[in-house]
C-alpha cells in the first residue's frame, strides 16, 4: 500500500509538469491474457498488425520491430549484421563494452544512453511511431564498488504490450524501482548468473515481475543456461523451439507464464 500511495503521488506530480507527454500504460497491475502462442518470423518481413516481432542478435542486443514500422536496438554495441537496416532507435548500457558503443552510427534518429553524469542517471521518455521508450535507472558494480545509476532497465510499449530489458542488471530492484517498471508481458533477462545479477536472485526478479513470456539473454555456457532452466521449470513451460525471433501481441500471449529460448544471430540481408 505505501508503494502504492508513493507511486500515485508520484504520478501526479510529474502530470502536473508534463501533460503533453503520452503516459505510461505498463505502470498497473500485471494481467493474464488469454491462451495462444508465439511464433517466428523473419525480421524483412511486415509485422502483423497489433504485434510485436522481437530478434535475439547476440549477447543482450535485441531487434524490436512494431507494426507501424518502428526499429529498435537494445544494448547497441555498433554491429548488428551485415545488413543496411538503421534502426530509429538504439539503447545502451555501459556496464561493459559489449554493451554499447562510443560511436554510434550517425544516421540513428535516437541514441539512448542508460547512464548520465556520474551516479546521477538519466530519464527517458521517448514516443516514436506507435512506440513510447522509458528507462528505470539502476545501480551497477564499479572498480570494486556501486555507481549509483549506472545502468537502466528500458521499456518498450508497444500495440499494448509492456516489453522489458533488465539489461546488465547487478541487483535485485527496490520497491521504487518495481513500481516504475509497471506491468510487463514480456522481458528478456541476463541469466550468466556472474557477471550480472545471480541465478538466485534473479529467478525472485522474474517471479515478482510475473511476465507472461521470458527471453534469456547473456549466457555464455550451455550449462548456465541449463541451470537458469532447471530452476524455473517448475513455474514455467520451457519453449526450446529454434530459432532467433518470435512475434507477439496481446491476444496471442501464452495462458501459462513461459521462457522461450531463441539462438542469437546477427542480421543479413539476402
């Protein structure tokens, strides 16, 4: 209740000072949608309308598409395959190199650092097309310490799905932090179990965000992948189906919370 009541206040005071701005539809309780599925598809190809195409490239970088047309990047490392897309947005966090970028490709409309000065962070809210872009700043492991927000998790919302990147996430969220997130359908998460958060602490992560389908990213050995796997079965259907990409929308996300499992490939045009 006092998250809650944090929240709301919260809300209406950033109203007060940004009326024009498209709000949030993530920020509410999380809901199960009916039973359907989610399938693969190849990213030249036009997004079904109300859906939502999301492509695992490699490491945390992500390729969402919407219907409208909107190309976004997660964790934007200046390589995405040998292809002539410019997305229209690109995220980045800077936790590592494999994150980000120093010089990012000049035609990009919108380069979206999840850091700001120096422990102080940085606040998105971006509509592009039918798309609103947001971050919730988030603390990372610095020389032997924490800097203060370092990192973001972004959210993408999208033909009214709540999609997230946990990114390079190092601990577990606070009160305020879950809150800001909202409702999320769909989440990709680092599951190293090292680097980033621990296997541990993030299985309580995900079963707190209660997203609908799970995409794990930032593995780098079969048996950590399998492990994360183990670990969640029980609460989880596991989708092993292959593939590198799937689309979803509303009405087609699944009835029972589930992890799919896609295999990295960078983009080539034919």
């Amino acid at each position: 209740m006092r998250v809650f009541l944090f929240f709301f206040s919260l809300v209406l005071a950033t109203a007060a000072h940004a009326q024009d701005r498209k709000p949030s539809h993530c920020i509410a309780l999380a809901q199960v949608p009916g039973i359907s599925y989610v399938h693969k598809a190849t990213y030249r190809e036009p997004v079904e309308k109300y859906a939502v195409r999301i492509s695992y490239l490699g490491h945390a970088s992500f390729l969402i598409q919407s219907d409208d047309g909107i190309d976004v990047i997660t964790d934007y490392t200046g390589f995405i395959g040998v292809t002539d897309l410019v997305p229209e947005v690109v995220t980045m966090n800077h936790a590592h190199d494999t994150h980000w970028t120093a010089a990012p490709d000049p035609r990009i409309p919108h380069v979206l650092p999840g850091w700001g000065p120096y422990g102080k962070g940085i606040q998105h809210h971006l509509e592009v097309g039918s798309m609103l872009v947001r971050n919730v700043s988030t603390d990372i492991r610095s020389f032997g310490g924490v800097e203060e927000k370092g990192n973001s998790i972004f959210i993408f919302e999208v033909s009214g799905l709540c999609i997230g990147h946990l990114g390079h996430l190092h601990h577990e969220p606070n009160e305020a932090q879950y809150a800001a997130l909202g409702r999320l359908d769909v989440v990709m998460a680092a599951v190293d179990g090292g680097m980033s958060l621990d296997v541990p602490t993030m299985m309580r992560v995900l079963k707190r965000l209660r997203a609908q389908v799970v995409i794990p990213m930032h593995w780098f050995e079969d048996w950590t992948l399998t492990g994360f796997l183990q670990g969640m079965s029980e609460d989880y259907v596991i989708d092993r189906s292959e593939g590198n990409s799937l689309e979803v929308s509303l009405r087609t996300l699944p009835s029972q919370p589930t992890i799919k499992l896609l295999y990295p490939r960078y983009l080539q045009d034919p």
